[in-house]
C-alpha cells in the first residue's frame, strides 16, 4: 500500500478552487516532489495530507489512514514543515527541538538533528534572530524529530543559501534512505530534478505530467536538436549540411529539426569546426526540466492572465487559500 | 503526560521571559501596592484603617486578571500569528493537553504573584485574616473567567488588536475593578456598570476571603457568570489559523 494516496481530490475555497480533481501516490523510501508554479494548488494538496482541511470532494490517505478522522493516530507517524512560521519566537532551536521531541514516543536525538542541519553555532539564539534560511533548517529539524514514517514539507529549501539547501537535500535524502516516504512542495525545478525520485507537476490544480526526473527530460521530442553558439550563423549553410531546417529562437540558440541521432549531433558539430565555431551546449533528445515545465505550464498560465480578472480563477492565488 | 509537563514547562518559560508579561505580573502590581501604601492620599472605604489593608486584596485580584487576560491572551494570540498553533495543530500533542499546560502555566504565574505580592503586603503592615477556602475559590473561579475572556480576544482578533485591547481592558478594569479606587466612590451610573463586570466582583469576594469587609450582593453570581460565559464564546469563536 502506498504511504500517501490522494484520489480525485478537490478542494474549493468559497468560488475558487484550488484543487482540481488531484490523484497521485507516494511511496515508503520515496522522495516525491509537487511541482508547480505559485497558486497551482500545492499547499493546499499538502494540507489535506496533513489534516488541516478536508477534501471538498475526493479522498486522501496517509499511511491507510483518514488524517481527519483518524488525526490522533495519524499525527504521531507524520512529520510536518508548514511553508513559513510555526515555531515560537521567543524559544531557541535546542528548546525547540527539546520540546517536539517530548511530544514523540520514540524521538530522534535533538543534539544529533541540531549538528546535522548545522544549527549547533545558533542552537541557543531565539528563532526570532534566525537567519531565513536557519529559521527553515529548524523547521525541518522539528518535523523530523519524532521519527516520522512520512514527512511532509512545504518549500523546505525557500529563502536558503546555497549552502544551507546542501543541508537540507543531504538530510531528506537520508531520511529516504531510512525507508521514510517525503513529499515535498516546490516551485524550484533545480531542487525537484536533483532531489526527487518522482515529480508530480501541478498546474491550476491539476497534474499536468509525472515521472522521475529523467523520464519527464525524455518524453517526446527526439526529433530535435538545441544548442548554443554565437548568434548569427549562417543558417542555410548548416541546413544543407545537416539536411534539416535551423531556427534561431533567440540569438545564440538554435534549434535544428533533426532527429537526436548520433550521426546528426556529429554532423552538427562537423560543421562548427569546419567554421571554426564555439559550441556553448548542446541537448539532444533530452530536455532540460525547465523546458518540460515551462512547455506544460506557459500555455495555460498565459491564458489565465489574459483573461484576468476571471469570475472563477483556477487558482488559489486569491483568497487566501495559499499555493 | 511527558508532552504536557514538557509543554507547561515551556510556556512558563515563555511567560517569564517576556519583559512585558514581568511587569505585568509583578512590577505594576507592587508598584501600585507600595504607592498607595506609602503615599496615603487614596480614599480608602469607611471601617478601613490603613490603605494596605485595602490595597492588598485589590491588588492580589490585579494580578489574577493580568496573568488570565493579559497575559495569556497576548501570548497566545501571538502564537496564533506565527502559526505557533496550527503547527501544534499536526503534532501528537493535541489541543486537551495545550489547554491543560497553558492552564497550568497560569497557575504556577499566579503562585509566585500571591507569593511575592503577599510577602510585599505584609512587609507594608498589612493584617490579613484569611478565610482559604473563599480565597483561593474566588481565584479559582476569577482564573477562569479571565482567561476566558484572554483567549476570546486570542482566538478572534489579530495579534496587535489583542494586544491594544487586552491592555485598554486591563486600565479599564483596574479602575473599575475596586482595586485601586473603592467602588463607594464611584458615580452611581458607573458603580452599577462595575459590579455587573469581572474585576470588581473578585477584588470584592477576594476582600472578604481575607478578612475584609463582605461582598456586595451578587458578586460571586457574577463572577461565576463569567466563568461560564467566557470560556464558552471563547471556544465557539476560536480560530487556530
């Protein structure tokens, strides 16, 4: 049985619906990152996992369990990182972690947590002079003290330095080695693509792809060739060397209707040499996340803002109802 | 039982590192007590000899409402703020046993304000005959009632109006409270108003639980009123987000 199972959720806030008719799993040992832009209905997805609100429609369940109806039971097998506050700010993170451990039958060592996310030089600073980034670290810390069997975090590595989001992918990748089932939120397509086994993209509520990271970099286009290279090229030239059109999409990067075959890429770059021509990069066959992300979300967002303002918008940008 | 103790710990903690919540509890309290005890220039009711004597009772029932109201209505209405609450909210804690540990948070506040209150009274010449079983019942009571009316405020207003209101509340009762200026020498219309309020009805069953004159008629029904009231909007209107 997966560890979370949400089924054709839907979640409206008064008109606006933040949640579309959802469905997606998560596995024991698993990192699955919700990935969508702001208002896509990610929070709001995560706060139904996590009993704050019930399902308008549709059902959810973490480790076969109703986190409304069965919230005692529930609680101390999960882990949760709200996407900002939740800490008192008056309390230093050794309280802190002193204190949720006590809530837990069989707690984690706050110590062992405080050096793990590198807050042993902080760990008597109330949480009010915190950094942004050691404000979330703590927050982490809290929701991993109790040991869970499923960790929810919303934007864990938001407002972080590049240092302290090292600490933080370190730390959930243990905790999926430990065999505990994360499901993050995020809005960062570098943090998805390094951090998550699986990516369920949410847009206006709705799963608009899902995959590991390199199955969603693979789907479709083959058939086309990216890369960078001074703006300007000939392009007639190259096409009659590769036999394909070539488009210059912005200046310096080009892209070549060819399928991804070896024998095209080293045609490509036959030709570069021939000219005496730097190659900036090069993607074959496989897209950068971003692309996938953006060719998914863009034509629908653009739409939306068009037609702004809407009497029923698709997302939850509005109205409190958070993303 | 290892969450509660650890959360009540806390929350003490919480009370008694907060500046504001210090002079609330403690430093307006024996502020006003020494005053008006050493500087005699208060109207003190008919019967009474010394101003201390008066004082000391008015000034125990500040304190009761300043730690129940005040005190434990800013803090949580600030931990609501800062999400403080709804992160609870998903921890194996539950909302019984924060109760419970804000309870007894309050209670171990309000030992140390009877302690060092009564020690700075009797230090002033003040002669109390206390009857224990009124007293600590008006307290009792009056904990609950306040508290109540904290947590209301907590629970439907925004942090900063909790704070302006629950500090305009706390003037506004501590002069009609009996606790500073007797209740004889108030205006007919407002000493009317007062006896239906919290404050007066405590500092007035207090006064008599340690020996002082008795209670105008109705003050426990009032204070008991309240009691039941507060706690019950309180939590029929309280948002944890």
């Amino acid at each position: 049985m997966p560890a979370v199972v949400v089924s054709g959720l839907v979640v409206r806030y008064d008109d606006v619906v933040a949640v579309d008719d959802l469905s997606f799993t998560a596995e024991a040992g698993q990192i699955v990152a919700l990935l969508g832009p702001n208002g896509a209905g990610k929070t709001s997805t995560v706060e139904t996992l996590e009993g704050y609100r019930r399902p308008t429609a549709g059902t959810v369940r973490v480790l076969g369990l109703d986190p409304v109806g069965d919230h005692s039971s529930l609680v101390p097998r999960i882990g949760v990182m709200l996407q900002r506050g939740g800490i008192y700010p008056a309390m230093s993170p050794a309280e802190a972690l002193d204190l949720f451990a006590a809530y837990y039958a069989n707690p984690a060592d706050p110590a062992d947590l405080t050096s793990l996310l590198g807050l042993d030089g902080v760990a008597r600073t109330p949480w009010r002079r915190l950094s942004g980034g050691e404000q979330q670290r703590l927050s982490l810390a809290l929701a991993l003290v109790g040991r869970p069997e499923v960790a929810f975090l919303d934007e864990p590595t938001a407002g972080v330095d590049p240092q302290g989001r090292l600490a933080i992918r370190r730390i959930i990748a243990s905790q999926r080695d430990d065999g505990v089932c994360v499901l993050l939120t995020t809005h960062d397509l570098e943090e998805a693509e390094r951090l998550a086994d699986r990516i369920v993209i949410v847009d206006h509520g709705k799963v608009v792809a899902e995959g590991s990271p390199a199955e969603l970099m693979t789907s479709g286009r083959s058939h086309e060739i990216r890369f960078g290279a001074p703006a300007g090229l000939d392009r007639s030239s190259l096409a009659a060397a590769l036999g394909a059109s070539v488009d210059e999409e912005r200046p310096g990067e080009y892209r070549v209707a060819a399928e991804a075959s070896p024998a095209n890429v080293a045609a490509l770059t036959a030709w570069l040499a021939l000219h005496d021509l730097p190659l900036a990069d090069l993607r074959a066959g496989r897209q950068r996340l971003e692309d996938v992300f953006l060719s998914l979300t863009a034509s629908v967002s653009t739409a939306a803002v068009e037609r702004q303002p809407r009497p029923r918008r698709r997302s939850s940008s509005t109205g409190g109802a958070g993303s | 039982m290892k969450a509660l103790l650890a959360q009540a710990r806390a929350e003490v903690a919480m009370t008694l590192r907060r500046g504001e919540s210090l002079l609330l509890a403690l430093g307006i309290p024996v502020i006003l007590l020494v005053f008006f005890s050493v500087v005699d220039i208060l109207p003190t009711p008919a019967g009474t000899k010394r101003a201390v004597d008066f004082l000391a009772p008015g000034i125990l029932a500040l304190a009761v409402m300043s730690t129940g109201m005040v005190s434990l209505g800013i803090a949580t209405a600030f931990e609501r703020q800062y999400l403080v609450l709804k992160r609870l909210g998903s921890t194996p804690l539950g909302r019984p046993a924060l109760l419970a540990a804000k309870t007894g948070a309050v209670v171990v506040v309000e030992l140390v304000q009877v302690i060092a209150l009564t020690a700075v009274a009797l230090a002033l010449g003040w002669r109390a005959h206390p009857s224990a079983a009124t007293a600590v019942a008006a307290v009792i009571v009056a904990t609950v009632a306040f508290s109540g009316l904290g947590l209301l405020m907590a629970g439907t207003l925004k942090a900063e109006l909790t704070l302006a209101a629950a500090n305009g509340l706390y003037l506004v009762l501590l002069l009609l409270g009996g606790m500073v200026v007797p209740l004889s020498r108030l205006p007919g219309g407002l000493r009317a108003l007062a006896r239906l309020l919290p404050a007066a009805a405590l500092s007035d069953v207090l006064r008599q639980g340690l020996g002082g004159p008795s209670a105008y008629r109705g003050a426990w029904l009032v204070l008991v009123a309240w009691a039941v009231v507060a706690p019950v909007a309180a939590a029929l209107t309280f948002r944890w987000e």
